[in-house]
C-alpha cells in the first residue's frame, strides 16, 4: 500500500481530503508514520523531557537527528542544531521560555536565536538581535562536543547540507 498523505483525496471517492473522511474511521487501517513525521513528533517529546528535567535542575543531555538538547542543574535548557551552529534557549533558571518551534507536516520550524561555538573548552553563545556573546557557565562542553561529533559521523556531510533550510 502506497503512503498516503493526511491532506491527500481519500482513496475511498468521497472527494473529501483523507484526514477528513477515513482518517477518522477507527475501523480504517492507519498508515505507518514517515520517519520525518516521527522526528517531528520525537522532537516535541524531546523538548518536553528537557524542559521538564530543567525545570526540576537536572542535568540531561539528549540526541535527537541533528539536535542536541541540553538541560543544566541550574535549570537552563538549551536546543542545539548541529548543521548550522544555530541554537536557542528554551528554559531559564528553571522557568519555561517561549518554544520558537513551529512544526506542519512538511517541515519544523524552528526560531533560531543565537549560534554556538566552542572556545577554549567553554561553549560561547552568540546573540543574533546584537552579537553579543557569553560563555555558558554550566554547560558540560566535553559531553555536547562528544553528542555533536557523533551526529555529524552518523549523518553523512552531503544530507547535513540538505537538512537546514535558511
């Protein structure tokens, strides 16, 4: 059985798109999950168990594709992506920041606010709104260097360039 899409015509001829005919029907059977559609879905999962852990000062790190998740035991959460350098902080002190990430069934968004870099064995965060920089004082920077290795051996160079969009 071909893959179908959720805002394809249904294959049942009712001219309605499927996820507003047999995508309904418990009795029709569901298709497999693409695996972009589990990225999306692993991500907001991701998200949630980081933030959660930062929110309770739990140091985590987590891989997922090309991102990294961080949550420190001064309950900061950071989201890292490995092809661009981009990142963005998702929790504070223990308090929940804003998600930029806006997902559909084509693509994840996510709003990138500062890039990273490794410097002198501390992780140096960048503003984009104003260039400023700091050095993430809790950041674990042997074990993110470790997970960002590790996605770029896994991914092979030519997929890394195909993954972000500007």
């Amino acid at each position: 059985m071909a893959k179908l899409g959720r805002n394809e015509r249904c294959p049942c001829g009712s001219g309605k798109k499927y996820k507003h005919c047999c995508a309904r029907n418990p009795q029709v059977e569901k298709r497999p999950s693409t695996p972009e559609e589990q990225l999306k879905i692993s991500l907001m999962k991701a998200v949630e168990k980081s933030v959660a852990a930062a929110s309770q000062k739990q140091k985590q790190i987590q891989e997922l594709g090309v991102f990294v998740l961080l949550s420190t035991s001064r309950g900061n959460c950071w989201l890292f992506e490995v092809t661009q350098s981009d990142c963005v902080q998702l929790a504070r002190d223990a308090e929940l920041l804003p998600v930029p990430i806006d997902e559909n069934p084509e693509t994840i968004e996510i709003e990138w606010s500062h890039t990273y870099r490794v410097k002198d064995r501390q992780m140096v965060i960048t503003a984009y709104s104003d260039k400023s920089e700091m050095v993430m004082e809790d950041c674990p920077v042997k074990e993110v260097s470790a997970s960002i290795k590790r996605i770029r051996r896994k991914i092979p160079q030519e997929m890394l360039s195909e993954i972000h969009i500007g």
